[in-house]
C-alpha cells in the first residue's frame, strides 16, 4: 500500500487529490499501527516527533450498576457461602473477575482484597463501591450481608471537567496532529494506538492500494484553568475564549476570531430553518470550495444542529483559512495572516448565496435518485453500549448493540455472571464493517460518529457542475468586497446597528463594545433597565452578556471611524436590516395629486347630480361679489414635488414608530 497526506492547504491548491505526492512505499504497511501511522504522517509534514496519544478515561460504575441489579453469579446456587464471599470487580475496560473474601466482609477488607488480587492493573484508579447491603445491627466496622460491586476507574473520569481557556504568554499551547480518512477521524487513544492499520479495518479504505489520510494541525492548550461564566450548548461550541480548536496553528486577531465565530453562529440557526435540500446544497458547495471532507462533515453536523468535535472544528476553520486567502486583499490586512478571519462573514454570505442559485437535472427533489447526495452520504454510527451508556473501546457487535470484549465474555458459558432480566448479548453473525471500524477508530472516545461515504456523492450526479467550482463561483467573485457584503444582506448575514436592536429579531450579528462581530440572543429576563439587551461575543468573558445599546453606539463611533479611514469597514458594513428578499404581505402606496383636477367635473353622473343638487341650496347673497381664485403667498416658494414627497414619508413614519 502507499500514503498519501492531505491537509486543508494542499486539498485546495491542487487541481485533484491525484496530483499530491505519496510517501515513499515503505512508509507503511497494514501490519503498521496507528501510533506508527501518526509519526510517518508528523514526519512527512515537518512536525515534532511525539506521540498525540489520548489516554482512553474508562468508567466502569455503570457496568457495576448494571450488575448489582440485573444480575447474579453463573453458579447452581446464588444464595450461599459462594456468593457471600465472591467479591465481583469490574476493571480496565468493562473487564470482570471474582475475587475471594476471606476475612470479614467490610469495606476496608473487600478494597485490600481486590487490590492484592488484581495488583498494578487498579493501583492507580479510583474505587467506587456500587449496592451491596450492609448489617443493619452490626457494631463499629460495618459489615456486608449482601456484598456490593467495586468498580475501578480512571481519575479523570470522575475529576471536574474545565473547558480550556485561551491562549496567552501565561499559557502556552502545543500543536498537535489529527488524521481523518474520508469517512470519520481518526482518534489515537491508549485504547487503539496499538492496533494495526489492518485490524482496525482500513484496507477497506484503500483506493487502488492507496490510502489518503486528511492531516489537520489543531492547537491544544498546555496548562487550563477553570472558567466562570460559561454556558451551555452553542454559547460553549461557538466561544473564542474556551474553544481553541477554532483558533489556526498560527493564531488569529480577536476580530478575525469574533468574525468567524459569530458568523458561524448565525449560519448555524439559519441551517436549521432549511429543508434537505438547502442544506444538502450548502455541503456541495463546502465540499467545492475546500476539497476536503472532514470539514464537510463538520458542517453537516452544524447544519443537523449537532456539536461539531475538536477535531471537525479545526479542519473546518483551516479550510477557511485558506478560502479567504483569496477573498482578503493582503494589502488590505497589512499582509498580517492572522487577519484572514476578518472576511468570514463575507465568504459565508457568497456560500448561501450560492448554495440557493445551485442547479440540478430535475426541479422535483423527491423524484430523482440520487438527490441529496450529501445528506444521504451522511451515517450517524451509534458507539455506545445500549446498556450501560459508555462509548465501547474493543467492541463485539451483539444482539443488544456494541458492548465492550470484557462486558461480553463476562456472560458466556463459563463466565462469572448471567442476566436475570431481558439483555440478550448474543454475539451477531454477520458483523457490520462499518460500525466495527467506526468504533476501533475512535477508541472508546466518543459514544458516536459521523461517517461520510465519499463514494456515494462521486456516484451521484445530483447538481449540473460536475463538481466544477468554475462553474458556480467565477473567480473575481471571491475579491469583490462590495458585492460579497451586498450578498450577506440578502442572506440574512446583515449587521444590524446595536441601537437598532431594540426592534430587530434575536440571532442576527451586530457589534460590540470593542467593535467586534457578535450576535444578538435575545432580551434578558429581569434584566436592570436599559441593559436587557443580551449579546454573544465569542472571545470574552463571559461570552454573554447584557448591554446597554446607547452606550455601546457611542463607543463604537471612533473605532468605526478609524475602521472608515483604513478600509476594513466593509468586513463589519452594517447591512439593510435583513430586508427579506421575497413577495411583502403588505404595501403601504402614498399618492400625492398634483394635478388640480378636482376644480373640474368628475365626470361620474351620479356624483355630479349631488354637487348639482348642493349647489342649488347655496344662498347667492352669501357669496361675496369679490370673491375671487385664492392667490399663493408669493413670500413662500412652493415646494417640489421631491421635498412634497419627503415630507408626507416623515409624517407617515411618526405615525408609524408612536403605534409600535
């Protein structure tokens, strides 16, 4: 077999994947492991050598849990001096032994026991004593009479987990490698770094003996600290201040990263108000621009309201990098490359736009075949075991889902335990490739994974460019600043003035007091008068917090100057207040007549007949014999039609603003 590396740079330079260089052919074999993988990978791209191994955190108590309720010794008799003095442990991953108690059964003995059976396999995991039943009218040391389960599990699953913070001089970060075949990432853990690539199942990737590995550089921190004011779900995915996968290896302005983070945001809620086929137009169209299917897996999970991992986070930002590279004029960010993330927001405006122009052979989605091919090629593989909840690290596919080889000789003839309830953990016949090489290739890290089957959009032939990008964005798109802002506008990627928020919708982008991109989320409850108005800004912290909108306008006033004077305004431009581009329910028409036709007849028989008839009953003497046309003031000049118009419009519009 051969190697061949890709990363975001490559993918989108090169004219195909073809005409990237292999390694050299005794690079690597199928009998070579992951480990040995990631450092011919780290070597043939200049990197440190090192191993990026995750140390696999395994919990056991669940399993434990499971046991002490469902289940009981695989003996004739359950009830005797056997299951008394029969400690069961579970240890490593999901493994279960019987160990014998031969002193009393109290807490402290059923602990030295296990430990002097089982020795350094537990000697540095924590121990949780799951059930048992103690001696209701026992004296001092408390003594079992139905004996617990102890599990052993690793520290850090049961340590508090803090978010990373953001890198500063104070706390460094180090680069690290991900790899990713076309299909799902590829996580090393202490779980699979020593299986081969031949075990884990990935000459099922190989392409005419080929293997394209998908390299990202992801920048982890060295040193975290816990921090204060974080929230839950979208807050904590899209937060600069926590969320150094986001970040590029070579660092971004904090404007760069408020303008992809929030833009992000923003696509994210407008993903989920499309249908499939919008949202399978939007992947093509990713997958056009960046050549790179990691990232298209990213942003499918975005678009299906799902948490893109670190991983999929870094190879989404990269492949962006390098798109803006030809968006942002060098000459415009001082040839700084830290501020390419500055024109995010105007490349995700050219992405919608684009993805809603995108032409298929039939109009009619559902009747053609191979329609959202994307979507389709899109497999959520379930990696749990069903019955305890945890993400299974050396799986056996069963009757009841994945389960761990511990879990599932545990219950097999000649094995410590059996179920006293429904669980069937027969093993299945014909496994599923897919799912095995799904669960080998995480390594127990995650409980499940996206997997992208490339070969079904290449089969596909869903949209009339042939996978041309020439053919949907014409290259002086990209650079034209103006027209790229005009396209966010009419895609809801407008950015609305912060005293205009007040009366605007919530998730839209805006401003906030440094100037920086944000999205609005909305009013806060019981907020202080005049601060109620709750922003998102990705790189502070908190990263939510209420504003005062009048004071932050007035502090905007010089940075949107200075930005005026330099050029760059038009990456933040505020936008026509998301005016939607489709048919109005309403319309308001004002008509000014200036042709003084009512000094004549109307020309309606029967109007005229009551005008006739209110004219008879007009007293002649009552009218003045002087009376004359009314003359204009000649000391005021009478007004234009324009300044007539703009008068009506302002009186129109005071109304309007009092019944709001």
């Amino acid at each position: 077999m051969r190697l061949r590396v890709i990363t975001p740079s490559l993918a989108r330079r090169q004219p195909s994947i073809d005409s990237i260089p292999l390694l050299p052919e005794d690079a690597i074999t199928l009998d070579s492991t992951l480990v040995e993988l990631q450092a011919q990978v780290k070597e043939h791209l200049g990197l440190p050598a090192g191993e990026d191994i995750l140390q696999h955190a395994v919990c056991n108590c669940a399993f434990a849990r499971q046991i002490d309720e469902n289940t009981v010794l695989n003996e004739p008799s359950n009830n005797g001096p056997v299951a008394l003095y029969s400690l069961v442990v579970v240890y490593g991953m999901n493994q279960v032994t019987l160990v014998p108690v031969d002193a009393e059964p109290t807490k402290q003995s059923l602990l030295q026991a296990a430990e002097e059976h089982l020795g350094s396999e537990v000697s540095e995991h924590k121990h949780f004593i799951i059930g048992g039943l103690g001696d209701p009218t026992g004296q001092g040391t408390a003594k079992y009479i139905k004996l617990p389960v102890l599990a052993f599990c690793a520290s850090k699953t049961h340590d508090g987990q803090h978010p990373p913070q953001r890198t500063t001089t104070s706390n460094p970060r180090t680069v690290i490698m991900d790899l990713h075949t076309a299909e799902m990432p590829i996580r090393i853990t202490s779980g699979n770094a020593n299986l081969t690539l031949l075990a884990v199942g990935l000459e099922d990737c190989l392409v005419d003996g080929i293997l394209n590995i998908y390299a990202v550089k992801r920048s982890i921190l060295l040193d975290s600290k816990p921090l204060t004011g974080m929230r839950e779900g979208k807050d904590a995915i899209f937060a600069g201040a926590c969320g150094s996968a986001w970040e590029h290896p070579l660092g971004q302005s904090d404007r760069g990263l408020a303008n992809l983070l929030s833009s992000m945001r923003v696509f994210w809620e407008l993903s989920t108000e499309m249908e499939d086929p919008g949202r399978d137009a939007v992947l093509h169209i990713i997958y056009l621009i960046t050549h790179f299917p990691p990232a298209v897996r990213g942003f499918f999970q975005i678009t299906q309201s799902q948490t893109p991992s670190e991983c999929e986070r870094a190879a989404i930002s990269q492949c962006l990098y390098e798109v803006l590279k030809d968006v942002v004029p060098l000459q415009m960010i001082k040839s700084d490359p830290t501020r390419l993330f500055e024109g995010a927001r105007l490349l995700f405006g050219l992405i919608l736009d684009k993805a809603k122009r995108l032409k298929t052979p039939m109009h009619d989605q559902e009747a053609l075949p191979e329609a959202l091919p994307y979507v389709k090629a899109m497999k959520v593989q379930e990696l749990r075991n069903m019955i305890t909840m945890e993400a299974a690290v050396d799986p056996v596919q069963t009757m009841s889902g994945l389960v761990d080889r511990g879990f599932y000789e545990a219950f097999q003839v000649g094995g410590p335990l059996r179920w006293r309830n429904q669980n069937d953990i027969t093993a299945i016949n014909a496994s599923d490739r897919h799912l095995q090489r799904a669960a080998l290739l995480t390594g127990g890290s995650a409980s499940q994974v996206v997997a992208f089957d490339i070969d079904m959009v290449s089969r596909a032939c869903g949209y009339l460019d042939q996978e041309d990008i020439d053919k949907v964005i014409y290259a002086t798109e990209y650079s034209d600043l103006h027209y790229l802002a005009t396209l966010c506008s009419q895609n809801k990627l407008g950015v609305i003035p912060p005293s205009s928020l007040p009366s605007s919708d919530k998730d839209v982008l805006t401003l906030d007091h440094q100037g920086l991109l944000a999205v609005y989320v909305g009013r806060e409850a019981c907020a202080e008068a005049g601060r109620d108005i709750s922003i998102f800004s990705p790189t502070s912290t908190p990263c939510v917090s209420a504003v005062d909108v009048s004071i932050v306008t007035q502090v905007l006033v010089p940075i949107l100057n200075q930005r005026n004077a330099d050029g760059t305004s038009v990456f933040e431009a505020f936008g026509d207040r998301h005016r939607a581009a489709k048919a109005p329910d309403e319309i308001v028409m004002l008509v000014v007549d200036c042709s003084a036709s009512m000094e004549d007849r109307c020309g309606f028989i029967d109007v005229e007949a009551n005008e006739d008839a209110f004219s008879d009953d007009v007293d002649p003497d009552s009218v003045s014999d002087n009376a004359g046309p009314i003359a204009e003031d000649t000391a005021y000049e009478l007004p234009s039609l324009v300044e007539l118009k703009g008068k009506i419009l302002a009186v129109f519009l005071g109304c309007v603003r009092k019944s709001f």
